[in-house]
C-alpha cells in the first residue's frame, strides 16, 4: 500500500479499509465519528490490528505505552503484537509512570527487559531532542508507534511525551504512527491560557490551550506542522472509528484504564484542566485520596470557600463543605478543611473557568493562601497573568478575559486538524 508522508488511517470498510491523506479528505475521512451506542468506538488501534497491521509490514516497529494501550477486552497491545507474525515488534519506550505503570508521579521504570514479553523496554521519561533520538536508534526500530491515553489537558505530560518522541524520531531518521484514542472529555472546544513559550516546561513545551480539545492524533498534526515544520518527522496516524467531538468517555464504550495513578477515573480528567492548578499552591489537590483533582483543601479552611464558590452559581458544578486526610503528598495524614466538586452538568461545566474561580475564592476566604514558592503556578497556567491578576484582587471574569485573543486565534489554527465531527 502507498502511503504519502502523513498519511490518516480513515473509516472505511467493515475490515477497516485504510485511506492516506494528511488533510484527511480520503474516502471516509470525512465521516468519522457516526454511530451510537456501548461499544461503537474502535480505537486506532483496533483499527490497525483489523487490517492485519499492513501500515507496519516490513518494518522494525517499538511502541510508545504504557497500562492504557489495550484492545476493547483489556489485552494490552504490546501482548496482542508480540505473538503475531503478521507485525515484528522489537521493542517497547515507556513514558512517566512506566510502561506497566508501576511508578508514581515523577518517576519511570527505567531500562529493562519486560518479564512477559522478553522485549526490551527503554526509558523515554525526561528525554528529548538527541539524547531521545539516540534511544531510538540504539533500540533498531524503524517505526515508532504511539498509543497512550490522554487527559485533555496541556499540562498531562503525555502529549508532550507525543511531542517530544515526534522530534526525537525525526532527528533519527525514524518514521512514526499515532494509534489515536478519545479525548475522554470532549473535542468541543479548546478553554484557558495559552502557553507563552518563555514557561515552556514539560507541562507545557508549546503553544497551546490549557484545555486543548483534541485527540492525540489530531495534536501529532498539529505539531508536525505547526512547531515541527523545519523538521517534521514522516507521519502516519490511525484514526478511530466511530468517535465524535461531543462523546464523553462513558459514551464510547470502552474501558477505562487509569493512564496515571492520579487519574483514576473519567470524573477525575473532566475536573483535572482546571483544579490541577492547586498543584501550584499550597492547598492539597486532592492526592492521596480516592478523588484526586475533585477535593481540595488545607489546615485551616472551613465552610465559608465552599460558601463563597456557591455564590458564583457557576454553571453545571456545586462545591460541598468537605473534610479529608491525604495518604500521601500536601498534608499526608492529616485532616484538613476544603471542598469537592460536584459536576452536575457536564454538558455546560467549564473546568477551567471553575478553577479559576476556586483559586480567587480560596485567596479570598482563607488567610493562609499561598502560590508555590517557585512560582509553579506560572508554569501550568503558561504565564504570570493568572497569579499577578488574582494577586492585584481580580475577579474570574477578568482573569478568564485576559486570555480571550489568544485563546480565539489558538481556536483558529488548530481547526484545520480535527479530524471527527459530531
């Protein structure tokens, strides 16, 4: 089969006949995303594996996962690929948290040779540019694949992971496909700051939404052509069948594997673009309970921010007085004072937003409030707007408003790479 340069794997036959066209205006790429019901998305993935793995024949292929790249029945991709002859998987690259996962946050698992498989596993946790594209090379792929589940957010290190390895592939000389899976809350619409690339870390390496909206697949074109132009890495990506922009994850039908120990489950990533920012304060973001990014807290609050986050009336979301103890992290094993959210209206819940409101309303009705000392808080939001405004005494609309231009042109460029309607 030929395949231009960036190829995208469309809808097509019931066997799931392959289309290539970096613009995704082949046959059925136009009508991604139809159907209704449990069980009607197939993944990327699926997608390959249906089509015997032919955008793989004859290459040396390593794959880019961890505990998320599994089949509809809970297989892990890398245990469907290694005994079929019909794909010659070489090796595995595992991102934070490892390949299996067995590591927490700010941690991976290191260069080893997988106990089930035998493969070798390389590390690509913290690595980019040559030193990433060196593991690459010493591994002997010819292919990279990509298949991990995101969160949505820009601060989720694993798109910058997809970033990251894109580069480093290129720099290698080494082609590269993205197995696409759903954004699990929604590819509506793209919310919050965009990145100034002067905070650009690896939660955040370039400039896009802190909610950005889109899938994985839809991002790797986005980066080869936006950020990756001088030197685009030769890419193919698999889109899903049967996916649209409006489905939440509940609604896809298929199962959901924590992609980070804090992530443990859908409600966890429909909160996690606006709450994760407490992670740049000195309130607990709810790590170390069983609802991560959904509690907040510290020593010393009490009913009256929950009070105050009512009075907003923020839409599709109520805050409940609440009291907990961390197992580990910001106040482990003490009980503090603070507030979960309930999202009771996901449809017009707006996450960022929310956690805007949270920050001003906890600086207001706790004396205790504190930015990190590193000023983390500049990092996540991808400027210092956010923590200069609410310092100088801003409300959330002022604060949502200053990035309202940038925001419009981020939505602007990122349309012509959706790849699903709905």
């Amino acid at each position: 089969m030929s395949l231009s340069r960036r190829g995208l794997l469309a809808a097509g036959s019931a066997v799931g006949a392959l289309a290539a066209t970096a613009a995704g205006t082949g046959p059925a790429a136009a009508r991604p995303g139809h159907g209704s019901g449990h069980g009607r998305v197939r993944t990327g993935f699926d997608r390959l594996a249906a089509d015997g793995y032919r955008l793989l024949k004859g290459q040396k292929v390593g794959v880019v996962t961890n505990p998320t790249g599994i089949t509809s029945d809970v297989r892990h991709i890398v245990d469907v690929m290694h005994p079929d002859a019909r794909v010659n998987l070489t090796a595995v690259f595992g991102p934070e948290h490892g390949f299996r996962g067995t590591a927490q946050a700010g941690g991976s698992e290191g260069r080893y040779d997988d106990p089930a498989t035998g493969l070798p596993v390389y590390d690509t946790y913290l690595k980019s540019g040559q030193p990433l594209a060196d593991v690459f090379t010493a591994s002997g792929v010819d292919t990279v694949v990509f298949d991990i589940q995101d969160a949505g957010a820009r601060f989720y290190t694993y798109i910058w992971t997809l970033y990251d390895c894109m580069e480093a592939a290129a720099l290698a000389g080494k082609r590269f496909v993205v197995l696409d899976r759903p954004n699990p809350v929604t590819g509506r619409a793209a919310l919050g700051p965009v990145l100034d690339p002067a905070f650009a870390t690896f939660v955040g390496r370039r400039e896009i939404s802190q909610a950005h909206g889109m899938t994985v697949a839809e991002l790797a074109l986005f980066f080869n052509a936006e950020f990756l132009a001088e030197r685009p890495v030769r890419l193919d990506v698999v889109t899903m069948s049967g996916w649209r922009r409006s489905d939440f994850f509940d609604t896809t039908g298929l199962p959901w594997v924590p992609p980070s120990p804090n992530m443990p489950t859908p409600e966890s990533a429909l909160v996690y673009s606006g709450t994760c920012l407490f992670e740049g304060t000195n309130l607990s973001e709810g790590r170390g309970t069983t609802r991560p990014f959904e509690l907040l807290g510290a020593e010393g609050i009490d009913y009256r921010w929950a009070a105050a986050a009512n009075a907003l009336d923020l839409p599709g979301v109520a805050f409940r007085e609440a009291y907990f103890a961390p197992t580990f992290s910001k106040f482990q094993g003490r009980t503090i004072g603070g507030v979960q959210l309930h999202v009771q209206d996901r449809e017009v819940f707006d996450p960022v937003r929310t956690g805007i409101a949270l920050l001003v309303t906890a600086k207001r009705s706790w004396s205790g409030f504190a930015w990190r000392p590193d000023n983390w808080i500049d990092k996540l939001t991808g400027n210092t707007r956010v923590r200069t405004m609410i310092d100088a005494g801003a409300d959330t609309d002022e604060v949502v408003g200053a990035w309202r231009d940038d925001l419009a042109a981020f939505r602007a460029k990122r349309k012509k790479y959706l790849r699903y309607g709905g």
